[in-house]
C-alpha cells in the first residue's frame, strides 16, 4: 500500500514532478501549439490571396471588453450612401494603380478581375495584359533571342562556346514562374493598401450598380458612388474560317508548353513583328503574312528598314498576302490558304504554330455600358473620354479602352493615378494626363524606339518646306569585332542602325520626331522623352556633349539632312 501511495504522489502533477519524458512532451506540445496559433496569420492571408477565399475568423479565447470599441468595416470617404467610394473593373496595370492610388487617399476601394479564357483556353492570374501575356513575357522571350544572337559575338571576343540549342520548355517555365510571382505580388498589394479584390466579371445594373459574377455563377450586387473602367483589350481574330479553330494569338503563345515549330505570324502589327523576331532569333522556321503596310501608324520608312533587317536575318515576309482559310490537318498541322491582295492569286502553305495579331478589341461588350448610360464607339468597343471622364458624371475609363488613345501600360499607369489623385485627393489636384510626346519602343530584333511625329504625320502638320528631318546611319562598336555571316549575310552589318531627327523650322526647329533603330532603343529613347516635353531644339542636341563611345551620342552630331542629298552612312568611328 505505501508503495502505491508513494507511486501514485510521485505520479501525481499536484505533489510531484513529471518525468523527464512525459515532461519534455508537455512541453514540446505547447510550443508546436504556441507556435501554430503564432503561423495561423500567415496561413489565413496566404489562403485567401491564393484562392480569394477568407477563412472564417478563430473565436477569440479572451472574454469580451465591453469597454473597447467594436472592429467595423472602412467606412467610405464619401457621404454617398453607397458600399464604396469607387470600383475599379480591371485587374490590369492601369486598374491596380487606380485603385491604389484611390485607396490611398482613403477612399473605400474595391477591384474586380476575371480572366476569359482564350479560344485556345488559356487563362492567367491577377496583373492584366503587361505582365501577364504582354510586355512581360515578351521583353523575355525577345531577350532570350538576343542571348542566342550574341553567341556570334562571344566568338568574335574569344569565348569558346558550344550550344547544344534552345530549350522552349525550360525558358517557358522560368517566365511564367516569374509570372506568377508578380501576380501574387498584386494580390498581396491590395489587401495591403487595404483594397478589396474580388476575382469576377462586373457588368453595370446602372451607373451607380454593378453587378460581380464568379466563375461559380455567384452574383454579388455592389453599389459605389464612382466607377472606373479599366478592363482593356483582347486579341481580335482575321474574319475566315477556321481562324478561332486553328489559330492562337499573343494569349497564348508565351505559356505554350510545346515549342511553335514552323510558325506563321498574321499580321504586320508590333506584336506580330516582335513575335516573329523573337521566334526566328530561337531557331524556327518564321514567316509574316502582311496585307498592306508594315507597323501602321508608324514611321514607314523606319518600319520598312525594321523589315529589310529580319528578312535578311531570317524572317520570311509574304507581302500583300492574307489568309483566307485555315484548316487542321490530320497530323495536327495547319494548312493556310493565301490571297495575294495585288493580283487576287491563291497559294498554300502548311505550318506547325499560326499566330493572329490582326489588332485587338476593348472588352466592353460584357459590361452592359447602355444600363449606366456610358457611349461608346461601335466599331471596337471603345469609349470617348475627355480627361478620362465618360459622358456620365461618376464613371470613367482609362488604359487600352480608351478610343483614339495610345495603348501602352505607362500610359495607363499615369492616366489612373493622377484621375485618382483629381478625384480622391484632399489636396487640390489639377494635373492631367498628357497623351502627347509619349515615348514607346518596339521589340523587333533591331529595336525601334520612338517619340512624337512620324516623318509622313509631320510633313501632313507642318507642310514639307517646314519639316527637317536629320538622319545618319551607323554600326555600334559592339558589333565591329564580329565579321561572321550567316547564307551570305553579315551578322553584324554596316550602317544596319539608323537615326531620324524631325524638326519644324517654323518653330525655332523644336523637335517633333525622334526615331532610333538599334540595339537597347528602350533605354536610349527614354531620356529624350524628358527632352522633348521640355520642348527641346535641335541646337539644345547640337550643344549637348555627347557620350563617347556610345550608339546614343548620334543624335548630339547630327549635321546630314534628308534634302541636302548627301550619303549619311558611316565609314568610321
């Protein structure tokens, strides 16, 4: 009996000690508790920025206080009446900006987003066109082949160098890994700038109503004082048939897990021209179908220089050709049928991959704009805005939906914060947005950066006796080492880099047009831009200094006009 006494006290948690064991278990348990309770946090805010879900709040263990006030949601800065302040329709770069930029200055902030999937089936996260399935994985892919095309270089410098070729699937997935980082990121963003994210497809009920649909089918009516369209654009198809069935656009290419193979790009926009450049430089077999013209809207004889370049460099050009007809075949190739739009002829081809990049459509048409009273233009969906002001008084739109304005994510960016700022700023805000001036490059091999008037659109302003246009061809110093050809043709020719400068001799020769073709155009225009809104002279270029040596330091020594008629290509440093 005493030694069962003695067991059961030595047992006992209130007259003896645990064992060491038994004590190092408690323990351990605790902290794994402790510790669960300390990640739980986390784990909810990592839940539903993935999945867009909020877990159910834990019950709080502690005993309510009375005397503390109740947590409640933001209220909106308005005396409106309504749930928010603003509602921003469009996840993309100009949405996400807004409604930071809204919620900043403390106006209650939600943004819906939903993502159609392609014909082809392809979706994509929070982030919109840029990031997703535009300027992102295209600067990517477009650098990729300018890695394949430096090997040339390497050579010349002394580095020994063997490539056993490209790897589609591995570059593939490294840029939508990074991809999906950034659309994480987003997430992580808004519901730090404490704006409320919600993945779905909003319509209007009226100006004041919209109405948020989730992939489920579950309808959520939200009322807000204003509104921002941002919902942007989507690929548009050539009217024939097959089109929808056979071929994929700028959606798809940069997430297709199977490498392009022989590749037909339709279309002589940008993004068919960059796409081609980037697929050619990869290794595959490239051609270009175009109507008319090359990069519309552009400087055409920039645009046609651009073309020279990768047709020498590989890329095949089927000019004044349109496809009528696209047709599967039974070992999952495509073949195309062509007219010929000067001699009205057919022929057929047969390719692996057909990539459409005829332009692109605002996504309005779901959003039933006519319940809020919003105009648009027929044609392509786009809406008219003055200072980014619809004809109704509390909605507005900015970024590619936005008609006759220029379709570039800076500009959408800029657009939504300063509207944000205008409307939700407790300081007096009057800046606007300027669509003048706005600088852009093109990602064609032998890149194209730009800033102001083409040569054509400036001789239409000003008149030709009051246009200047200074010009001079190059070959950047890079390049000199490397005399490698490829089927007869220089890697690295001579003069192969070109520069415009446009001046209006009416006007003390402020510069109206600028125009790079060469290598980093996106890093050697961008200053320029500064320039050139500061209304800057082509004596203000004549006494800048120039950096030597540098591809940019041309644009400080321009003397050669177009009218003089002298030869300004380069023989020399």
């Amino acid at each position: 009996g005493e030694r069962d006494d003695a067991t059961r006290a030595r047992a006992s948690p209130r007259t003896a000690s645990r064992s060491p064991r038994a004590s190092s278990r408690v323990i351990s348990l605790t902290t794994r508790v402790a510790r669960a309770r300390r990640a739980l946090p986390t784990f909810r805010r990592a839940f539903s920025i993935l999945t867009g879900v909020d877990l159910p709040a834990p019950r709080s263990r502690a005993p309510p206080s009375f005397g503390a006030p109740a947590m409640t949601e933001t209220s909106c800065k308005g005396d409106h009446g309504h749930e928010y302040d603003v509602v921003v329709i469009g996840g993309g770069s100009g949405g996400l900006a807004a409604a930071k930029e809204a919620a900043k200055h403390g106006a209650k902030t939600m943004c819906l987003d939903f993502v159609k999937p392609s014909p082809a089936g392809t979706t994509w996260g929070l982030g919109g066109t840029c990031v997703n399935v535009g300027c992102i994985p295209k600067k990517l892919m477009h650098q990729a082949g300018i890695l394949g095309e430096s090997f040339s270089d390497a050579r010349e410098y002394g580095w020994k160098l063997a490539s056993e070729g490209h790897d589609w699937g591995k570059m593939v997935e490294q840029i939508q890994n990074h991809i999906g980082s950034l659309n994480f990121g987003y997430r992580t963003t808004l519901r730090e700038k404490a704006v409320t994210y919600v993945n779905a497809y909003g319509r209007f009920k009226d100006k004041n109503t919209i109405i948020a649909t989730k992939k489920n089918g579950q309808e959520q009516v939200i009322t807000t004082d204003k509104v921002v369209i941002a919902v942007g654009g989507r690929p548009s198809y050539p009217d024939a048939p097959g089109a929808k069935e056979c071929c994929i656009t700028s959606d798809d290419i940069f997430s297709k897990p199977e490498a392009p193979g022989k590749t037909l790009c339709v279309g002589a926009s940008y993004i068919s021209l960059e796409t081609a450049g980037f697929l050619t430089a990869l290794g595959f077999d490239t051609a270009v179908a175009i109507r008319s013209i090359p990069l519309r809207g552009f400087d055409q004889e920039v645009a046609e220089k651009i073309v020279k370049y990768m047709g020498e460099h590989g890329t095949r050009f089927l000019r004044d050709s349109q496809p009528t007809a696209f047709e599967k075949q039974e070992d999952g190739k495509i073949k195309v049928t062509f007219e010929n739009t000067m001699f009205g002829n057919t022929f057929e081809e047969t390719f692996d991959t057909v990539v459409c990049a005829v332009g692109r459509d605002a996504v309005t048409e779901g959003l039933d704009l006519p319940a809020a009273g919003v105009e648009f233009n027929p044609k392509n969906g786009k809406i008219a805005c003055v200072d980014e002001q619809t004809n109704v008084d509390n909605i507005y739109a900015i970024g590619d939906v936005l008609d006759t304005r220029q379709e570039l994510t800076p500009v959408a960016i800029k657009a939504g914060v300063r509207l944000m700022r205008r409307v939700f700023a407790d300081t007096p805000y009057k800046e606007k947005m300027n669509y003048d001036l706005v600088p852009t490059t093109v990602f064609t091999p032998l890149e194209y950066g730009t800033i102001g008037m083409s040569e054509e659109l400036a001789v239409e302003t000003y008149g030709a006796d009051n246009v200047e246009c200074y010009v001079s061809y190059f070959k950047p110093l890079e390049w000199t080492l490397n005399h490698e050809e490829h089927k007869g043709v220089p890697v690295r020719g001579d003069n192969a880099c070109y520069v415009k400068l446009i001046t209006n001799l009416a006007d003390d020769e402020r510069v109206v047009g600028f125009h790079y073709l060469g290598p980093n155009a996106g890093e050697v225009t961008q200053g320029y831009a500064v320039a050139m809104k500061m209304g800057a002279t082509k004596k203000d270029f004549d006494e800048t200094v120039g950096i030597h040596p540098t591809v940019s330091e041309e644009f400080t020594i321009l003397e050669i006009t177009k009218r003089s008629g002298i030869d300004p290509t380069k023989k020399g440093c």
